[in-house]
C-alpha cells in the first residue's frame, strides 16, 4: 500500500484551516460503526469504527479497523488518524486516513439517511474484503467537541480535580483513549480536557500532560500533526 501523494494531504490541510463562517456542525460528525454481516455482534469477525468531528468543514476523528475477531487491530495509537473535508452540503467528506503502520490511504463518507452512511475505499487497501461499507452512526457528537486531540500514552491517565497532585480523582482513562483539550494550566503541567465515551456520557477535568506526551518540553507524538500548533495555541485557564 503506497503512501497518499504529498500534494492531495497538503491540500486537505489547507483546506482544514478555510472553516466556513456560521456553518453549524454536519450530520457526518458522531461514532460510526460497521459489522461484517453475518458477524456474532458480541464478538464480530469484523468491524470499522469512525469517530468523526466537524467544525466547519474540516474533518478531524479515529479510524479503528478490527478483523478476525481482534486477531488484527489497526487503531488510532498517537491521536487522531482521520483528516478531511466536508462537502459543502455537509452530506460528503473525503478523509485520508493513517493506520498504525503510517501507511495513507483515501477514502469518502457520504449520507444515505439520518443515521446511515456509504463508506467508499477511494485509494489504498484494507484488510476488509469490501469496497463500500454501509455505516450507522451510534452516537452523536457534542457540538463542542474541541479540535486539540491528544491520546493516553502511558498504561493509564488519572483525572484531577484541580491542576495539581493532591486532586487526583479515582477515575481515569487507558493508554490510546483520546481526549479533547481545552486549555493548559499555569504551570503547563497540566491540560483541561474534555472526555466523551462510547456512551455519550461526557467529563472535563484536568490531565497530565506528561500522560499524553504533549507536554511543551517534552518530545509530542503531535509534533508533525495539526495537533501540535493547536496545542500550542491554547489559553491558560487556570
């Protein structure tokens, strides 16, 4: 599988930064899943998995490929692996999308209905067998999803009810599980984040960044990615 031309990336990064002034968030954003038909739902042989945002038009999300019942997992592991933009309608976005192995391939998502979505391979393979996939979206998305998304580098990160070590909470999230970050503290040692799981439940507290690799010392995972200019540009909160 060849790399996607430089170009048509280049493209789909300048086109992330041209929103479209009061356009509202597309039926497109939301967790989007697909079964192999035939598949035992509780352990499927197969499944595609995006989790999409939109602001404006540019596209940001997770891509998650699972085949041969988790014999093979190719997931998002250092932050978002989706980029794209949306049609102007809002009812098509054309994604590249990054798997573990840094690998791009093209790909387009189009609407069928108010919670279905054709799922086309443009460019570049997949493990799956199909060319086109029929998709239906799960959960929605928060409208203020937040554009700087960072994902757990260590084992497991601990939520903090303020922005210092004796707050720590006993929830916390494991390693690969994306966060949407909102501000720094004034220590820079610490991220306001938003968290959205699988349930639509949502929670904002503070992180380490140290846990994400996105410290501004550090060395990111995010240094390449639209993420890291994103991260630098956000406000001190606290």
């Amino acid at each position: 599988m060849k790399p996607a031309p430089f170009t048509f990336v280049a493209f789909l990064l300048v086109q992330s930064t041209q929103l479209v002034a009061g356009q509202t968030t597309s039926d497109l954003s939301g967790d989007w899943r697909w079964i192999a038909p035939g598949s035992n739902t509780e352990v499927p042989e197969s499944t595609l998995r995006l989790n999409l945002a939109i602001e404006g038009r540019h596209i940001h999300g997770i891509y998650c490929e699972i085949t041969n019942s988790g014999g093979h997992i190719d997931c998002a592991e250092d932050g978002d692996n989706v980029l794209g933009v949306a049609s102007t309608d809002g009812r098509k976005a054309s994604l590249t999308i990054r798997n573990k192995d840094e690998y791009k391939f093209l790909a387009e998502l189009a609407l069928i209905g108010s919670r279905s979505a054709e799922y086309s391979l443009v460019d570049g393979t997949e493990s799956n067998y199909e060319k086109k996939k029929i998709m239906h979206k799960e959960h929605d998305m928060h409208a203020d999803r937040g554009a700087c998304v960072v994902t757990v580098a260590s084992e497991k990160a601990h939520f903090y009810n303020e922005p210092n070590e004796n707050s720590k909470a006993k929830s916390y999230i494991l390693r690969s599980e994306p966060v949407f970050a909102r501000g720094w503290s004034s220590s820079k040692e610490f991220l306001l984040a938003t968290y959205d799981n699988f349930a639509g439940k949502r929670k904002t507290a503070w992180v380490k960044c140290r846990e994400f690799d996105a410290c501004p010392h550090g060395t990111p995972y995010y240094r390449s990615l639209p993420e890291a200019s994103c991260l630098q540009s956000l406000k001190t909160v606290e």
